[in-house]
C-alpha cells in the first residue's frame, strides 16, 4: 500500500508527519496505531470531525490543524474548543477554504483584510 510507504520513508528520513482524512477515519486510525512509532510526529490537517475522533487523535499525540472548514457547524466549534493550546495549529487552504458567512464559526472572525482584486495577482 503506497500510504504505508511514507511512513518506511519517514523512519528512515526522521521526518515528520502531514494527514489529511477524507471519510476514511477509521482506516486512518488502523493505520496510524500500527505504523505510530515510525514517526515521530505527525498533523492532522483541516481537521473537521467529531469530539470523538479528535479524542482518538490526541491519545495517538498527533497535532491537530484547523482551518476555515473546521468551523463551519457548532459541532465543529465545539469539537476545536477541545483542542489543547500545545496541540492546535492554525492553518489555511487559501483561497479555496476561507471563511464563509453561513459558517458557524464566522461571528467569531473579528480581523477583515482587504481581499486582492484579480489584477493585483497579475501586476508587473
């Protein structure tokens, strides 16, 4: 399976590890729990599931990385105030996952930056 190839090359490279889980967490857990002592840390990214599987996450000490998405609905926001300070990073997947007004975690966003105009990108 190529997924447990990257964690042969990162016990032998001593590298860390990134995730991201799409409806497999489950297979991701199995995974995880079997190659665990192979790397030596290891990021959930764009973490948006259960108080529950960020429970199972943290046991494995795994870091956990939000994003926009992991705020969308009040289970997401009171899923992420479980995370621990010393365990959460902050992350982006700009521009495709900003923060969007329907999201439940939106009320919450205080700091508004001026958003670049198509041209601004195409600038000599």
């Amino acid at each position: 399976m190529i997924f447990e190839k990257h964690f042969e090359l990162a016990e032998e490279f001593k590298l860390p590890m990134f995730f991201h889980i799409r409806s497999a967490f489950s297979d991701f857990t199995y995974l995880i729990e079997k190659n665990r002592e192979k790397f030596s840390r290891g990021m959930v990214h764009c973490f948006t599931g259960t108080a529950e599987e960020l429970q199972e996450l943290l046991k494995m000490d795994l870091f956990i990385g939000v994003t926009a998405l992991s705020f969308r609905t009040e289970e997401n926001l009171e899923m992420v105030k479980q995370i621990p300070l010393d365990k959460l990073l902050i992350a982006t997947n700009g521009p495709f996952s900003c923060m969007n007004p329907n999201f439940a975690g939106y009320q919450f966003v205080k700091t508004q930056f001026k958003t670049a105009e198509k041209e601004d990108y195409n600038a000599d």
